[in-house]
C-alpha cells in the first residue's frame, strides 16, 4: 500500500505521533511520505535517520504534492487542524482518494475551550473568526473515517484505539538503588507540572532523590536538579530507560484530559516505576502497573516519591508495567489491527465508488 501521510507542524512535538504512525506503516511494508507545511528545522529529537529522510515541507499548491496524493492509496491526515486535515481533505476530495483520519491529542477541544465554560465564552465574542474555523474542523472530524490515541477521544470521534507505539527495548537499568533518581523527559509546558514536580522532590530531599528534566536550566535551578536541554531521541530513552522513576504529574488542564503522552509508554516498556496524575487516559495506559495521584498536588506526588524509594516495590510495579505495554503499546501488538482499519477504509471507498 502507498499514503501520503500529512502532519501539521515538522517543528514541534506533534511529530512524534506521526514517527509512531509510520513505525507502523513500515511494519506492514507500505510506501509512505511524509508531508508538512513549510517551516524550520525538523524537531530536535527526530533528526536524521529514516523517517526524517521521509519527511518533505511542500506548498499544497505543488504539483509533487496533488501527484503524491494522486498515486496514494490512502491519504493519512494526523491531527484534525488546518494544516494537515484541511490540506488533506481538500487534496484527497480532488483526485478521489480515501482519507483516514488520526486524533491523538484534544487539539480542537483545546481550541475551543474544552472544560472551561467561561473561557469558552470569552474567545465566542473576542476571537468569533477562529473559533468558528475550529468549529468547523469539529464538524469535518466528526464526519471522517478516523482512528485515536485513546478512549478518552474515542467518547468525542468514534473509531478504533490505535495508542502510542514502541519498539521493545527490553528492560532498563535494574533496581537497586534506595536513593532514586526522577527523569521527566519530555516538552516542559504548563500544563506539564514541572513546577508541581520540583517542588515535591524539594520537598523530600530527606530521601536523597535527584531529578533530570529535558529543558534550559531556569534560574532558580536546584543542586539536585540537572537540566539537559532538549534531547535527541535515543538521549531521551536512555534516560527514561536509566531512571528508576519516571513522573508525568500534568495538571487537572482541559488539554491534559485526553492526552497521552509517549514517553508513558517508554517508561513502561523499560519496567520503570511510573508515577502520574490522576488524569485519563494516563489512568487507563498505566492501569495497575504505576501509582496515581491527585493533580497539581505537592504532598500527594511527595507521598508517592517516598513509597517508590524502596528498590523491591520499584521492581514489582515496573514488571507489572512493562506486562501491560508489551501487551498494548509496541509494534508487534498494533501492526496487524492498524492494518485491518486501514485496508477497510480503502475497501469500504472503492466499494462505494463501485471499484473491485
């Protein structure tokens, strides 16, 4: 089979759902490019290698594009914004190719003020352009074959779960230590709860805990703090794979509630001690295999630091969750449903067109 894959933004962490989406496509050994609007630089972590020899910034208006789309089987939208779903939609409409659609984040829900009525109301009066755009993104999603991250948007458009996925680099760094070390690998944005995290590690240096984190180091950078800056890829599994905890402590946000985000499933894979708010879908992926706790609190996250600095309880809940990855988020587990949804769409089109 050959897609055209369109993602909305090269640049950013977005992308990573697109490598996942792709190391499922080159596992079932389907032909695939990879196209985005005109930017920067590809994002840190994904440079070089193959799927960054994939990925190609194009003007919709291109002829290589409307010719790629053309001689697809499928066309691939990640992402229900403008610049993948809209492009997508318009160029598979013209030259009559099936469109599949993916949803991994609640990027539209966010737009449009998921969760936060009065906010919500705000941007209808000063920002009426954008929202009704997004609105009609909405519309269009609803309407198109498509496929999710999670259950929790699953609820909002329907179609089968097809998570996150890992190649299985086996189990990481034993268990040993009675003095932890924290990694939080990963974008640091607000909602993240880096903060909620700092501070609870703070909070119990009677424990001896250090913490790594993937930013700049900011100016109120702590002696048990190291700040590595923005890793590659394969720096930021090492991490998590080096880790004896893993912590995503996302805040009660509207755009927490719906993500999920990978390095949850890394840190699985590796049987690392995972600890996340109380949040879905972080709830779901991690089931019995991690520890919950309330979002944005510091005594919560502080109690829970202090259960995993026993070596032993560490190891049973990392085996524990590195059992339900291997059963839900690697490659071998995903690539044969992933290519039954996609060959349906592809059928169920050319049925309707009345193609053989």
């Amino acid at each position: 089979m050959r897609i055209a894959i369109f993602t909305p933004d090269i640049t950013s962490n977005s992308l990573g759902r697109t490598y996942c989406l792709w190391l499922l496509m080159r596992a079932n050994g389907w032909e695939t490019q990879v196209f985005a609007p005109r930017g920067g630089e590809i994002w840190g972590p994904l440079r070089g290698g193959d799927f960054a020899a994939n990925c190609r910034t194009i003007d919709e208006d291109d002829p290589i594009l409307l010719a790629a789309v053309e001689g697809a089987d499928l066309v691939f939208a990640v992402k229900p914004v403008e610049t993948s779903f809209g492009r997508a939609r318009r160029l598979a409409h013209a030259v009559q190719r099936p469109l599949l659609l993916d949803v991994d984040d609640p990027d539209l829900e966010a737009a449009l003020s998921w969760r936060r009525p009065l906010r919500r109301f705000a941007k209808g009066i000063l920002k009426f352009s954008a929202v009704r755009k997004n609105k009609e993104l909405k519309r269009l999603a609803l309407q198109a074959e498509t496929i999710v991250s999670n259950p929790v948007l699953q609820t909002i458009y329907g179609g089968p779960v097809v998570p996150h996925v890992r190649d299985d680099r086996g189990f990481g760094a034993p268990h040993t230590s009675s003095k932890p070390s924290i990694a939080f690998v990963g974008t640091n944005r607000k909602h993240k709860g880096v903060d909620i995290l700092r501070e609870a590690v703070a909070n119990r240096q009677d424990l001896h805990i250090t913490l790594k984190l993937t930013d700049e180091a900011p100016e109120d950078a702590r002696p048990w703090e190291q700040w590595v800056g923005m890793t590659s890829f394969d720096e930021g599994l090492a991490l998590v794979e080096n880790a004896d905890i893993v912590v995503i402590p996302s805040k009660d946000d509207g755009y927490a509630h719906g993500q999920l985000p990978a390095k949850l499933m890394d840190a699985m894979l590796a049987g690392r001690a995972v600890i996340v708010s109380d949040i879905e879908p972080m709830t779901w992926a991690v089931g019995s295999g991690g520890l919950t706790v309330e979002p944005s609190s510091v005594p919560a996250l502080a109690n829970a630091l202090e259960k995993l600095t026993d070596p032993l309880v560490r190891r049973e809940l990392g085996s524990r969750a590195r059992r339900k990855a291997l059963d839900l988020f690697t490659i071998d587990a995903n690539r044969e449903p992933f290519r039954e949804v996609c060959e349906q769409v592809v059928s169920s089109f050319r049925r309707a067109r009345g193609e053989q």
